[in-house]
C-alpha cells in the first residue's frame, strides 16, 4: 500500500507472443500526459430535444464539457449533493449544482494525476478511483477540512495488461458496506488476494484446444471485494469479458452488464452482451479467442439476459429513484454503442431471476457512459469517453402519480418460492470459503435439484470440502441429477487415479432417457475427467466410445457440438462421415464454422467423397458475414485442413482448393451462392394460405426455408443461429401465423424499440438510416446493412438533426427467394418453435 501526492504509474510488462499480435490489432495507443488545453471538450453535446422518453418523463442538458474539461467517463456524488466524475484522459472534476438542481454553478478540478478513471464511488469519507492507465485502485482523502483531496492512497496495483480498457472498471458500495470492484479481462489476480475467495484457479478446460488461443496465463474478467481501507481482497465471481458495473437489487443480489467481442459476430463462440446475475464462486465463462464456453456448462451459470450488439456501460436500480413503482423496481442499463439506457424488469425465479427488457431513453449519438439516482430522486447520466463530446444529464418523472403494483396470489406465491431457493443457495454459499464436513451432509440432497443454480452452490460446496470425504459417496449416487453432479465434482479435481471408477460410474447413467440439459452435463463430466485426469486407458476408451457413438447425431444441436467433441478426441472410426453430413445440412453458419473448426484438426477417416463435399463447405463459407474475426477463423479452418491432406488428396482436390484460394483472396465471396429470386410476394396473397399452415407442414423444409431466407443471419431459433437479433425461439407462443406473416413481409409497419435505427440529416441535405457502432470524439459509423455489413463514416459536426428511423432493421423482401410452400413451413416452423414433434408435422 502507497501514499502519495505526485503522478503514479506503472509501466506495463511485454505481452507474449503468442497473444501479441492479436492484441496489437485490439489495443488503443497509449495516452500521453494531456495539458489542460489538450483535453477534449469545448463542442455541444448531444441536445434533449433528440432524447426519447417514455410519457411522463423529461430529460434535461445540465452542462456540456467545454473546452479543456476532458471527456467525462465515471460518475457518483458526494456527501454534500455534488456530482463528482472521472475523466477519460487524466483527473477528477467536480460540479457544484444549483438549490433547484437545474444548472451547474460551479466545475472543479479536484485531482489531476490520475489516468482513466473508470471507475469512481464516494463511501466512507472517501472518494475511491479506479484508474486504468495508473492501473490501481486509488483512495481520496480530505485529511485536514479544506474541501480538497491532499492523500492519495493506493490501496491495490493490479497488473493492467492493456490499453484497451478492460482493466480496473468502476468500484460499488455493497449492501454490506464492502467495496466491490469491477476488473475486465486484462487484469491478472493480484497478490494478496485470500486463497479460500469463493473463485479461484480459472481454467480453460477444452478437451480440443485451439492452439492459436494459447496465452501464458489465463485472464478473465472477476469481480472482487475489500474493506474500505483496502486490508483484505477476495474475489466473489469470474469469468467476464468486459464488465463495466455491479448494481445490488433489494435483496442484495449482484448483477453485471458484460461487453461482447463485436468481432466474433458469426462465428459459434460470439456470446452478446449480457446481464449477468453475480452469485458467490459464479463462473461465467468467458475465455481468450476461440475458447468462450457456451452457457450450457455444467461447470458455469447461464446469462440473465441477452441484449445482441452494444458496448454495456453503467447500471443502477431505480431503489432511490422518484420515478413511478414499476420503475423503481427496475435496472436501468446504458449502452455506450447504441446511445440508449435499457430499463430491465428482473422476475423472481428459482434461486435466480428471468429477465425482459425495453428501451427507457436513447438519443441519437448520445453515447452514454454512466448513470446513477441523485439525491433529490432524479436520474444522472453523463455521455463522453473515446475522448468525444461528454455532457451530464438529468431525467425526472413529472408525470401523474402511479399506482403501486400489487401481485396476483399466483405471483406472491412464485415470489415467496423464489425467496426461499435464494435463502438456500446463500446458505450453500457461506461453504464457498471454508472446509466444514458438515457442508457435505447440507449440500449435498441439493445436488439433485432442478435448478441449475441451486445444483451449482452445492457442487462448489462440496467441492471445497476434502474429496476423500466424499469420493465414495459421488462414486455410488444412484440419481441421475445428482451423479452427474458429484461426478462433475470429482472429474474437476483431477486425480488420474479416480477416472477408471469415475468412468464406470457414469457408464451406469441410462443415457437414452436422459433430458436435453442432463445428457450435456454428462458429456462435460466425459470432458472433464480426459481434461484433468489424463487420456483413458484403451479398455475404458473403448467402452466410452461405446457408449456415446450411437447418440451422434442428436436432433439438439448442442448435443451434437459436445458429442462430436468428444468423439474426435477418442478417434470414433465413423465420426468425420457423420460430422460432413451435419455440415452439409446445416441451416446456420455458426453450426458450418464450428464443425468444419473441429473436423480440419482430423487426419484419418475420409475419403475422397468426404474430403470434396467438406471443401466445398469451405468455399461456400466465403461468402459468411460477421465480425473482424470470422475471415482469420475461416483461413485458420482452411489452413489446418490443408495441413491434413496426403499428397494424393491434395492433387485430387487441387480445382477446389485453387478456387478456395482465389476466394479468399476476393472480399464479399461468392453472391452466386445466394438463393434466386421466385417471386415479389404480396401480404395479400400470403395471408389467404395462412390456414394451411396448420396441417401437413415439413419440419425439414421449413427449417432450411429459414436458412435460404436468411433468417439465421441475425435470429436464433432454438440452439442454432445467430443471437444480433431478437430470439425466435418462443415467437409462436406470443404470436399467431398473422402477426408472424406481418413481421416478415411488412417489417417496418411495427418495430421494437430495442431493434430500431436512427435517422441522421446532415447540413447537405444527405438522410443516413443506419445503427450505430462505433462513436468517436469526430465520426459516427453506421451500419446501414446489416446483411452485408455496410457501414458509413458520418461527422459529428455534419449532422443537422437525429431522429428514430420509421424503417426497421429487418429487410423487406426476404420472402422473394421462397416458394408458396416454403413460407408456410417457415411459419409452421415458427410457431413450433422448432419443435419437430409438433402436431402441425404428423400425420392424420
């Protein structure tokens, strides 16, 4: 622990090469020292009149940064009312509201050595910071009653490995007056961290590693916990990318709004922005390149709530707003990327929550940074960051008073329920941290619930308890549930000489009648126990293969994923045929990316048939649209293929791979390959056969008709596609086959918020309809296609007015390519969610 008064800094150690070049492409320049006349400011920020707000509420421009005042990036107020803000380049300012709180009176530099403070919190007497570029956390003292910080403390160095910003984020006050700060991906577990923390020890745990993905340690985003002097550290939950915030609802539970990798959009390990609710020891999965988990992991806890694109920034309950109830019981989200605030309704269920979503407020480049409740009752926000245009503003309810909202005797049932999982699980928690035989006992009838994260507590209890304690008894479990539970539990402790039982153990789980969720926990207890306790002996990987070859394939595409896994790592003699043909029926290009990844690695099994239909899967993916990433995982794809091939293959398959080389060598691929035109269909004419989708429909047909239409490009419907856009998943509960027509052949006549575009008029007369994607302290880029990926570079000073655009984000016309019958089985698809068992496929 440091006092000081001058600059402090430290200097960051050199990246590896094996994780060099891929951040070079990520990473910002470092940031000089600024002279005041260096920081940005001095425009206009983003006017009210071009803010949306739900009837009632009304925003208010308090002040735009004028020159020299920085772009403003972290907010909380002080003791005495004053908003205090953390500056994007270097120091802390601080602004003096008027009594009736609709001006600032006065703007105050209060510290001027501090670099990128994300994160600001006063508590404790004290103004805390997390300064990213001075990679520590910082405590602000008035020591002798002057109104001015003369101690800067730091209270921990962590090892910042970035300039990018995903270091220190911001720093909450916690229900139980602890600090809880936000770390992202680039900052490695600190020295003096408590070694019993409820989350400990990441790993990457890939049982077919992507050797590009390789780094010298692992990192993931964590959030932790300390004393308000800074003495004692644990770590509470991991595995984020970016997190920005923590926000605690009423009942002290923590959430997190978690930043997606934009560049991976495509590709089948993209996970969008997030909200995440943040449990003792959670584990949620993020990993370097290549390597995110997928959320149904036994060994993480799922996402709360998917938002597709965006760049997450502050969160706060509405618990001290003076906003109507309905808000007050809300979490207010901002997002950087989209100019928006998202308002999130959290549903008691189980031992966690579900979530809905809906815009509270948005703007057009209203690039919101923070937010927080005032102490009169109102909503602050501030914009800015990247060093563009900040401004703080001001949202209040003047509308007419609400009604409190009263639940149904079916709701305050749920409620009560859910209190009672939650009561649970934190009792399963308190064993997080200790060893206590007696948690054994506790946990372990929970290691048979249905839900997941009850089973999750239990299991993390127990495993912090001495194995030999429990080894037999995970061993003998009969339940299904419940062994693979405690089986996941022992696989993870990898002891090589508990895996010949462990494996005899869950050769005993009657794998046919198991569920969709229990036979994927199973398969990660295969993965894990091959991860950690070694290869298996030829007998038990014999009987394994067995076992597990005749699942493959599987209607889930999930299940498919893992067993083809599974079965390439234990070199099942029929796997690459089987794996081909998934590919070649494949409706999504995630499905495509991810089996063509796992099958380039494989030598042996093909034959010439195989090989060609696999390269022309290749070569079709060229025309894939996505992320920055999705080119170099196609040519990663193409090369470990190649470095397969016999010398007789390679001069059989010599036309397609000199076309695939030309293709790659060609942006954009080959449109050739897209479906032809059949016919401009009218909602008319549509609309009259809709009966017809009731009865008699192919499940097959439909299911390639959402591919061919190119649906999947931006929805999911059940385990496949791409999640940018709305879930389609259950759209046929919500919806009849009229709505759902509706919305593909008239997609603008009615648009979710959350999914529209803006509108930009620039002073030459030019109107740009687009989604924002990138903001900076000049330029706006806007995706004006979304299929294609176009996008326009707009100056900030060249835009005359913003508005809501009245076009949705949806193309028209993406039935044209359908025949008669295909829209019907597309609706029927729909509608069944997927479901081939649906009435709507059988017969009489």
């Amino acid at each position: 622990m440091k006092t000081r008064s001058l600059a402090f800094g430290h200097a960051p150690r050199l990246h590896d090469a094996a994780r060099g070049a891929l951040l070079l492409m990520m990473c910002c320049v470092v940031s000089p020292v600024y002279s005041n006349d260096d920081l940005p400011g001095g425009g206009q920020a983003t006017t009210v009149d071009s803010i949306a707000l739900p009837p009632g509420f009304r925003a208010q421009l308090l002040r735009s940064a004028k020159k020299g005042e920085g772009s403003w990036i972290s907010m909380t107020f002080d003791n005495r009312g004053r908003v205090v803000l953390g500056r994007d380049k270097r120091g802390v300012v601080r602004l003096s509201l008027s009594d009736d709180r609709e001006r600032v009176d006065r703007f105050e530099v209060i510290e001027d050595t501090l670099k990128h403070c994300r994160g600001i919190l006063w508590a404790h007497d004290s103004l805390y910071v997390c300064a990213t570029n001075a990679s520590g956390f910082y405590r602000l003292r008035d020591t002798n009653g002057d109104d001015q910080f003369d101690s800067v403390e730091e209270l921990k160095a962590f090892d910042y490995q970035s300039r990018y910003g995903h270091g220190p984020n911001q720093v909450v006050l916690g229900p139980d007056n602890m600090l809880y700060i936000v770390n992202g991906n680039d900052v490695a577990f600190p020295e003096g961290f408590a070694v019993d923390s409820p989350y400990r020890d990441p790993q990457d745990d890939h049982l077919l590693p992507e050797s590009r993905d390789a780094v010298p340690d692992i990192r993931v985003g964590y959030v932790a916990k300390t004393d308000p002097k800074g003495k004692n550290w644990e770590i509470i939950a991991g595995g984020f990318r970016n997190q920005f915030d923590v926000a605690f609802n009423d009942d002290g539970e923590m959430f997190t709004y978690d930043a997606d990798m934009e560049w991976d959009v495509g590709l089948p390990w993209y996970r969008p922005t997030r909200l995440n609710h943040v449990v003792s020891g959670g584990e949620y999965g993020w990993r370097w390149g290549t390597g995110k988990w997928p959320e149904y992991f036994a060994d993480s806890l799922p996402t709360t709530l998917d938002t597709g694109l965006g760049s997450p920034t502050g969160l706060e309950f509405g618990t001290r707003s003076h906003f109507p109830p309905g808000y007050r019981e809300s979490l207010f989200m901002g997002d950087w990327q989209h100019g928006r605030i998202f308002q999130v309704q959290l549903t008691p269920r189980g031992a966690s929550y579900d979530a809905e979503y809906k815009v509270f407020l948005e703007g057009g480049a209203l690039n919101v940074c923070d937010l927080t409740f005032g102490p009169d009752g109102a909503m602050y926000f501030i914009t800015g960051g990247r060093g563009s245009q900040s401004g703080l503003y001001r949202v209040t309810y003047d509308g007419p008073d609400a009604a409190a909202i009263s639940l149904t005797p079916q709701q305050a049932d749920q409620a009560q329920q859910a209190t009672s999982a939650r009561q649970l699980r934190h009792q399963l928690e308190q064993w997080h941290s200790k060893r206590d035989a007696n948690a054994i006992d506790v946990a372990w009838p929970h290691l048979d619930s249905e839900d997941r994260w009850l089973r999750f507590a239990a299991r993390l209890a127990i495993e912090r308890q001495d194995p030999a304690l429990w080894r037999e008894r995970a061993l003998s479990e009969s339940r299904p549930t419940a062994s693979i539970a405690a089986l996941l539990a022992l696989a993870r402790l990898g002891r090589a000489e508990d895996q010949p039982e462990l494996l005899a153990a869950l050769d005993r789980l009657p794998l046919r009648t198991l569920g969709r969720e229990q036979l994927l926990d199973a398969l990660r207890v295969w993965q894990l126990s091959f991860i950690r306790q070694g290869h298996p002996s030829e007998s038990d990987r014999a009987q394994v293969l067995a076992r597990l070859s005749p699942l493959y394939p599987q209607t889930s595409s999930y299940v498919n994923r893992e067993l083809c896994g599974l079965l390439i790592y234990l070199q099942a003699p029929n796997v690459v045929p089987r794996t081909v043909e998934l590919i070649r029926t494949a409706i999504s290009q995630e499905d495509v990316v991810f089996y063509s990844q796992r099958l380039a690695r494989v030598a042996e099994g093909w034959t010439a048939g195989t090989r060609e239909s696999f390269f022309d899967s290749l070569l079709a993916a060229r025309r894939y649209q996505g992320g920055k990433l999705l080119s170099v995982s196609l040519q990663h794809i193409h090369e470990d293929a190649i470095a397969t091939l016999t010398d007789a293959e390679q001069k059989h398959l010599k036309p397609r791979l000199d076309m695939l080389a030309l293709a790659t060598e060609e942006s954009g691929g080959d449109e050739s390959l897209s479906a032809s035109f059949v016919k401009q269909w009218t909602w008319e004419e549509l609309e009259t056969e809709l009966p017809r989708t009731r009865h008699g429909r192919s499940w097959e047909q439909g299911r390639a008709a959402l591919a061919k239409a190119q649906c999947m490009k931006c929805h999911r419907v059940s385990e496949q596609g791409s999640p940018t856009g709305p879930d389609l998943t259950h759209v046929g509960r919500r919806f009849d086959e009229h709505a759902l027509l509706e919305s593909i052949v008239q997609p603008s006549k009615v648009i979710d918020e959350k999914y529209r575009l803006s509108t930009y008029v620039l002073d030459s007369g030019q109107v740009i309809t687009g989604r924002p994607i990138g903001v900076s302290a000049t330029v706006i880029t806007v995706q004006t296609d979304s299929l294609r990926a176009e996008t326009v570079a707009i100056k900030r000073a060249e835009i005359e007015q913003t508005s809501p655009a009245s076009l949705s984000l949806m193309p028209s016309g993406l039935m044209d390519v359908l025949t008669l019958d295909e829209i019907l089985d597309l609706i029927a698809y729909l509608k069944s969610g997927g479901n081939p068992q649906a009435d709507v496929y059988q017969e009489g």
